[in-house]
C-alpha cells in the first residue's frame, strides 16, 4: 500500500516549491495510483501516493493530519489489528472521522508515544510529525517487509519508499556505493544499512529514527529475542499461528489473490485462505516453458484439492530487456534473480483485478527450507575430521564432498551463501583492490553472527532472518508494488517467526532416519539434500492431513531456464553487450578485458553459476545505465 516521501528541513522556516516535492513523488507513482497529496510547512514537506485497501473514501487520503494537535503522518503499509486497537482508543475518548487504519495510527501515538509500536501487528513505513515537540519519528516494521530509504542532505533529512525518489531531490548525486555493489554481486542484495547509492541508506527493520533540532537518532524498537528457549512446539501451534496470521492479514476492503506455484508454502496458504477467507481469493500461477521447471501440474492439483479459482499465466523468459530495464527503473535496484521478471509479469495479471496478493515468502528462511545452506553445520563437522588426514587425501576428500576449504564456521557458511566469490570480483575489477569493501561485508556478517545466541544452525538461521529475509522481502515489495499491488506474506508474522526460530535445528530440517547422517558421509549434501532429510518438518507434518501427498513429496525446483546455456545463446546477446561492449557501463569499475577472458574461460561449460554470475553483471550494468545516468 503506498509510496511515501517527505523532507524534514535542517533549519526552520525554509522554503521548498510544491513541484519539487511533488516531482520527487512521482517516481513513486507506480506503488500509489488512486490518489495523491502533499504536506508542507516551514519544518517538513511530505508526500504520498495512495493505493486505496482499507476505507476507500478520499477522506482516507494523506498525508493525514489529525485537526486537534497538528501531527501529520504519511503512511505506507496496513495494520491488521487496526480495528482492536480503534475500539481500545476509543474507550480512552478518541474520536475519529475515517475507517482508516492510518488513522488508528496517528491516534495510537498520541495516545501511548513511542511505545506505540510495540502494539502494532502489521507491516510498515511511515513517518510522523509532531509540531508540538518540533520532532519527526520514522520507523519500519519488525522484520522488513516495508522499505524505507533516507539520506542525510544539505538542506534537510530526506526520506522515501524507495531510493529512485530520493536520488530527484536537488543536490542528491548518483554515485554508486561500492560496497553496496560488491554485496550485489556477492549475495544478489545489499546487506545492512547500506544500498547502491553512495549516501544514501535503508533504514533496518525493527528500528525508529527520530529527528529533532537538525539531528536524527536510530534506536532498535524490535528484535528477535536474544535467548531463545529451544523447544518442540506444541501439537498443532505453527499451524494455529500460521493460520491465525492468514486471518488477521485478511482484512482489506478490496478483494484479495494469491499466488500459487503448487510447492509446500504456497499451498499452505492456499489451504489456509480457502478455509478462512469468506471472499474466496483468486490464485494465479505463472507457466514457464520447459516441462522439468512447469510447476502448473502441481498448482492445477492443489486448486482441484481445495476448490479455488485459478488463472494460469504465461510466463516468457528473460531475453527481453525492454521489460528487464523497466522493473530495473521501477524498482531502483538490479534484478538478483532472473525470476524477479516471472513475479512482476504475475503481479501485473493480478492488478488487474485485485490489489492485493499473499505469497509464501519466508518459510524457507524461518523453517531450513534452503537444505544445502542450513547443512553447513555437518559439512563443517566434515571439514573439521578432514583436517586429521594427509593433505593430499583431504583435498582429494573435499572435491568429493564439495567442501571447500576448512575455515571458521563464519567463512565456511559465507564460502557457500556467495553466488559471486569475492576474490574473483576482485580479479575482474580495475585495480583488484577491494580490501576495505570486503571488510565492511564481512563485519556485517559477523555482528549478525555474534548477536545470535546457540549453536552454529541457530546462527545460520538468525542471519537468514536478519539478512537474508529483508533482502527477498524488498525484493517482493518493490516487484509487486512495480504492477500497483500489495504483497502480503504470513510466513513473517513477527509471532510466527519468534515460535519458528526457537525449534531446535534438528527438528526444522529433519533426518529421515537415525542412520541418514552415517550414509549422508560420504556423499555431498547436494546428492543427499532431500533424499535423506526433510526440510521445512514443523510445516510438512502440520499440514500432512490436509495437502495432496505430492505436494508433502515433491522437491524443489531450479531455475526456469538453464542459466548458463541461456548466457552463451541468442537470447542474451543485449545483456552480453552490458558487460562486454566497448561502452558498457561497468567499464567505470571492470577490467573490459578481463570481463572478456572470464566470459570466454565461462561459455567452455557453461555451468549455470557461470550463468547466475553473468545475469547479476548484467543486472549491474543495466542498473547503472537505467538509474544512475
């Protein structure tokens, strides 16, 4: 729901011209197209693009000032229990004009300060201004599904939901940040605080900043728990929790889809919508070419099982560059994945009739569903007894196994989470002299590492929550949002992630049995991953009773095409002249001809790491064309 964008002046009275503003929320038009507005007095200047969910009426529209104390507050996001906490404010002698839950929020704060927050079950961005302290609170929801971006100007505090807003504002260069761009290439997402935009930073999940006198302070209003007590669930709590997060997210005044893809997450929550939702939804599945990665079989299946309505849409591949460069200016940020392009072509099917969609994000971070990574534990254990043989045989053991070399438990999960090894960044850079950039990366990840407490599966899992799940969810609403549309994602419900996070390890991602680990030894966790564990346990023996056994069965799918192939073809001849022509624009920063030796040494066999490799460049280099230019 909604862009937002607003300017808290570094000194009062100034004057700013309505069409600056205005023209800054423009290129958020995209995530707003019902309505518009603006606010603007000596301290701050804000602006909104509204997609209308919940009280449809202009009365709704913002930004939203409340007539008795002056506070102003413009708002992306929706606030589930907004009707509870309504009839709680009302009982303390709050009135209200609108059926809005931006509403609901702005009385929330004047009624309980800060510490509102803390009774906000939702997703969110928002900032508010209170003339009465002369002060500015922004805050963002606990586990990132809202963005917000803010740079720290000449002329004042800038802020907006996504950062091609920010980067209109007078004085606001487009330079890139390079360790923003080196994480790009490293992970497929900037980590942290940081983006690509040098100067320019996301502001984390679960945290408030607060202006006052020209000067801004971040605190953290949320965070997981610190000490988690590891414990089994009780008989049917995820699936309650679960469950009871999908009910609450219904509230819309507007019909409500879904996606569905017939994998174990997505038909959970088509069981889940379809038992609770008096409106059915409208589920859409996206059809790619090539029968070993067309998922329909399995939609169609769970939409005959549970009775939904379901609309197949055609997804083409990635060889158009047209639609590639337009989700790349809409969004602001180069695609980390090929697929990024099928979600934007569903999301716009579904905008057609809809504005909002729930997807399945987030239970493969919550619940080990990513098998090859949260194995890393018994790899290390593995690497670790190599150490005790002769080198020569180790190394010869290692290649067996995948393993990579023996490092600290940090290093050995990062050598496997990197789709783009630095050190061969480095060595297609102009200089190879990313030493400081690789520091900053890393003790990003070490503070993550260091704040979890627990095993070595139980740090893994933090930083998927914390790193990793941010990234997929800026990536969800940035895509969605491209095509006029509101995600919702039950899977991070902040209760939900809490309970999911304390289940040990061994119960999140399950051997199937006592002796699975001894005959798992001698084969690498890609031949054995699924064969001999089971991923995601809590959610596939919760829902055993209900889903078609080939959705409890059925594997993962790989990407929809071959990415090395596709590399090397026709169909990404345009996305090779991005990295290899004579005016590509990642010549600013790349050897050009040591781009050309990699690509040739890469299109011999071309694996299809080669190829996720080739299409983050290429990604790169469209974002600096696209956005940065």
């Amino acid at each position: 729901m909604c862009g937002i964008f607003g300017i808290v002046f570094r000194h009062g009275g100034a004057a700013v011209s309505a069409e600056t503003v205005e023209d800054c929320a423009d290129a958020l038009a995209h995530r707003g197209p019902d309505a518009k507005g603006i606010y603007i007095d000596g301290s701050v200047a804000f602006a909104h693009r509204r997609l209308s969910i919940i009280d449809l009426n202009s009365r709704a529209n913002q930004p939203f000032r409340d007539a008795a104390s002056g506070v102003v507050i413009t708002y992306n996001g929706e606030i589930y229990n907004y009707r509870e906490l309504k009839y709680e404010l009302a009982q303390l002698g709050h009135g209200f004009s609108t059926e809005s839950d931006t509403e609901v929020l702005l009385k929330a704060y004047l009624a309980w300060g800060k510490s509102f927050l803390s009774r906000l079950d939702g997703i969110f961005a928002f900032a508010l201004f209170d003339p009465r302290s002369a002060s500015v609170l922004i805050a963002r929801d606990r586990l990132g599904v809202k963005p917000l971006y803010y740079t720290d100007s000449d002329a004042g505090f800038v802020f907006a939901s996504q950062p091609n807003a920010l980067i209109r504002w007078p004085g606001i260069t487009r330079k890139p940040d390079l360790v923003g761009a080196l994480s790009f290439l490293s992970y497929r997402a900037v980590v942290g605080s940081r983006t690509l935009f040098a100067g320019i930073s996301k502001l984390e999940p679960g945290r408030l900043l607060e202006i006052r006198r020209g000067r801004h302070s971040c605190e953290r209003w949320w965070s997981l728990p610190a000490h988690l007590e590891r414990s089994r669930p009780r008989p049917s709590e995820v699936k309650w929790l679960l469950g009871n997060a999908v009910e609450r997210q219904l509230v819309a005044d507007v019909p409500v889809a879904a996606l569905l893809s017939g994998g174990l997450d997505s038909s959970i929550l088509a069981y889940e919508l379809s038992t609770r939702s008096s409106k059915k939804p409208v589920f859409y599945t996206g059809k790619v070419q090539g029968p070993d990665y067309d998922e329909t079989g399995y939609a169609r299946e769970v939409a005959t099982h549970f009775g939904l309505a379901h609309r197949i849409i055609p997804i083409r591949g990635p060889s158009d560059l047209k639609e590639i460069a337009e989700l790349v200016r809409l969004r602001g940020h180069p695609l980390g994945m090929h697929n990024e392009i099928a979600m934007f072509t569903l999301a716009k099917a579904v905008a057609k009739e809809h504005k909002v969609v729930f997807t399945g994000e987030g239970a493969d971070e919550i619940f080990a569903g990513y098998s090859r990574l949260f194995r890393t534990p018994y790899d290390h254990r593995r690497s670790r007894f190599l150490t005790a043989f002769p080198s020569p045989l180790a190394e010869i053991a290692r290649r067996r196994l995948e393993l990579g070399r023996h490092a600290d438990k940090l290093q050995f999960f990062l050598d496997r989470y990197t789709y783009f090894p630095i050190e061969e960044i480095r060595s297609l850079t102009i200089g190879g002299n990313l030493r400081a950039e690789e520091m900053q990366l890393r003790s990003h990840f070490e503070q993550q590492f260091s704040e979890a407490v627990g095993d070595f599966f139980s740090k893994i899992a933090h930083i998927f929550v914390a790193t990793h799940l941010p990234a997929l969810l800026e990536m969800v609403d940035n895509t969605t949002m491209a095509a006029g549309i509101e995600a919702r994602v039950p899977y991070t419900d902040h209760q939900l992630v809490t309970a999911a996070m304390a289940i040990p390890g061994s119960d999140r991602l399950k051997w199937k049995s006592p002796i699975a680990p001894a005959q798992a030894l001698s084969s690498p966790v890609s031949s054995f991953s699924e064969h001999l564990d089971v991923s995601k346990y809590p959610l596939r023996r919760e829902y055993r009773s209900v889903l078609p056994q080939s959705v409890l069965c059925r594997k993962k799918m790989g990407f929809p095409l071959p990415l090395g192939q596709w590399a090397i073809g026709d169909g990404a001849r345009d996305y090779r002249n991005l990295i290899l022509g004579g005016d590509s624009p990642l010549c600013d920063l790349f050897d050009l001809h040591a781009l050309k030796r990699w690509f040739e040494s890469g299109r011999v066999n071309p694996s299809d790491a080669f190829g996720r490799k080739f299409w983050l460049l290429a990604n790169l280099g469209l974002f600096f064309k696209e956005v940065l230019t």
